[in-house]
C-alpha cells in the first residue's frame, strides 16, 4: 500500500482538484493522509464534502498551525503503506503517478523513484509520453541535484518507508522555508540506489502567495541558519563527500537571493546578500560547472545589478 499524504493549510479554493487528481489514480491501494495544519478557512468543510462519498481509505488529521513540516512528519507517524509519497495541497498528478513510480521502484530495487515535472498556469496534470529512465548511485545523484541537471521536486518523488524510517529521515520542523531542499538533501546522502523517469507526471501550481512565493524576510533568514547548521553536519558525517558539500550552501545562498529579489524591497534584499556574503559567492562556486550558476554568482559581485536582474530579466 501507498501512502499518500497532504499538508493541508488554507487552500479551499485549490484542494478539490489536488484531490481529484489522487482519487482518479489508476492503482486502488492506497491511503490519503490529510494533515490540516490550523487552517483558518473553509479547507476542512471542502475536503470532507468531496470526499465523503469517495470510496477510497482516507482520514483528515486535525493540529494546531506548525508548518508544512510538522504535518509532514506527523503524516508518516500515521502511514501504514510500505510507500510514501508527500504532495502539495495545491498540485496535480497524471492518472498513472502512482502505479508508476512504485512499479519504478519495484523493478528496480530503487529506495526511492522520481518523475521530471511541470509548472502549470492551470491546476491540470501535464502531458507526456516519454518513457526514457535512469537508475542512480548515491554519488551520481549527489552531483546531479547540486548542478540540476534533471528536473525534479519533493513531491514528484516516492519513498520506501522503511527506508527513511531505518535512516531517521525527517523534515525539520524549525525551519519554513527551503525545507524540501534539506530533505533531498538528506535523502540522497542515505541512499544507495533510485531511478527516474523523465516523463512529467506532476503538474507544479504556481499561485500567488503561496508558501514559496509569499516568504518573508524574517522566514528566508531564519531557514538561512538552519540551512548553515544543516550544511556544517553533513561535513562532519560526509568528509569524503567534501567537494560537493563546501558548494551545498552557496548553491542554496544564489537560489534563495535568486528567489528573494522577486519577493522583498531592495532594503531587505541588500541586508540578506550581506549577511550571505553574496560578493563571494562566486569565488566559493568555483568548480560547480553550471552555466546560470557561474552567470548569477558573477552578476553577485554587484548586489544592485543582481536584485535588477533577478526580479526583472530572468
């Protein structure tokens, strides 16, 4: 059995067709963990009046408002499936998510699958027929995610439960921003195998002021120190691994001054580029061997030109 779990927080005008894209799965055995993280709208009413007639094995847990993580974590504590698969309340699947990636899994002894994505201007699952797949080692993904060399996010992806259970994989719940980014990350460095398809199976809504697009300052600069905390931990378990990780927290610093331009004052944006040394930052990517990379971090050593350019022209 699968289980397939949702944070859910404020999102009646979206939650309907997350869920009807789940309940048209083309593989029956599964559960639907829905995690209401304090929601102040209508959510519940809406899940519980499409769902009520559905046939499917579902349950709508009820907590006070603690992040996206927490209902994560508190999801999995409820899971009965051998598999885990989180997505986001407001996104959509293809028909075949399910059964494919477990069978991905399956055929493959994988820890976990993955599928490339799609973003969406309407709540529709893309359309897709490529069949190409690639099976992993632990340090070939190591290198793919840091350069993004394919196209994937956490909730294109299925777990074994047993395999983050037997390796203590957990979000952290004092972090709410950039949190899937440490997951992955902790993911990766536990596994031994995974496989994925380039078929985009995930259709990825982009809304306004959703949780990634809607981040504060104070929300970016608080993940920043966890994310250091985060980073400093892996040197220490992962030293032969030390030319990837000593890139994982600039890496992580240009996306974020990448994504912040978009959303806060100059004001704020100069104060953040400061604090994460952003007139470094390409002397600290050396070697990352990514094109946007290289261009971004070399724009960073004019923090103005940088905030122009992230907000406008990209």
């Amino acid at each position: 059995m699968i289980s397939v779990i949702v944070a859910v927080y404020n999102v009646e005008k979206y939650i309907v067709n997350c869920l009807k894209s789940i309940v048209n799965q083309d593989y029956a055995d599964f559960e639907l963990i829905l995690v209401d993280d304090g929601s102040s709208d209508n959510s519940c009413n809406v899940i519980n009046d499409y769902l009520k007639d559905s046939n499917i094995n579902w349950q709508l847990i009820k907590k006070e408002n603690g992040g996206q993580s927490s209902s994560r974590n508190l999801g999995v504590s409820k899971a009965k499936g051998e598999y885990i698969w989180f997505v986001d309340s407001d996104d959509v699947v293809t028909s075949g998510f399910l059964s494919s990636l477990k069978k991905l899994i399956d055929d493959n002894d994988a820890d976990f699958s993955f599928c490339n994505y799609e973003y969406v201007k309407q709540q529709l699952p893309p359309e897709d027929t490529n069949n190409e797949i690639c099976v992993y080692n632990r340090d070939e993904l190591l290198n793919i995610f840091l350069r993004r060399t394919i196209n994937f996010v956490l909730p294109s992806m299925m777990f074994k439960k047993d395999f983050l259970l037997r390796n203590n994989i957990v979000f952290n719940e004092n972090i709410r921003f950039s949190e899937d980014q440490m997951y992955i990350w902790d993911v990766i460095f536990n596994s031994n195998k995974s496989v994925y398809t380039y078929r985009k199976m995930y259709g990825y809504y982009l809304r306004e002021k959703s949780i990634m697009t809607g981040s504060p300052y104070k929300k970016i600069m608080n993940g920043y120190e966890v994310y250091s905390k985060f980073v400093n931990e892996l040197k220490d378990k992962y030293p032969q691994n030390k030319d990837i990780i000593k890139l994982i927290l600039p890496r992580w610093e240009l996306g974020t001054l990448y994504s912040a331009a978009k959303i806060i004052d100059y004001e704020e944006f100069e104060s953040m580029y400061k604090k994460m040394n952003g007139s470094s930052l390409h002397s600290r990517l050396k070697g990352i061997s990514e094109t946007k990379a290289n261009g971004l971090s070399l724009i960073a050593k004019s923090p103005k030109l940088l905030y122009f350019i992230c907000r406008n022209l990209i």
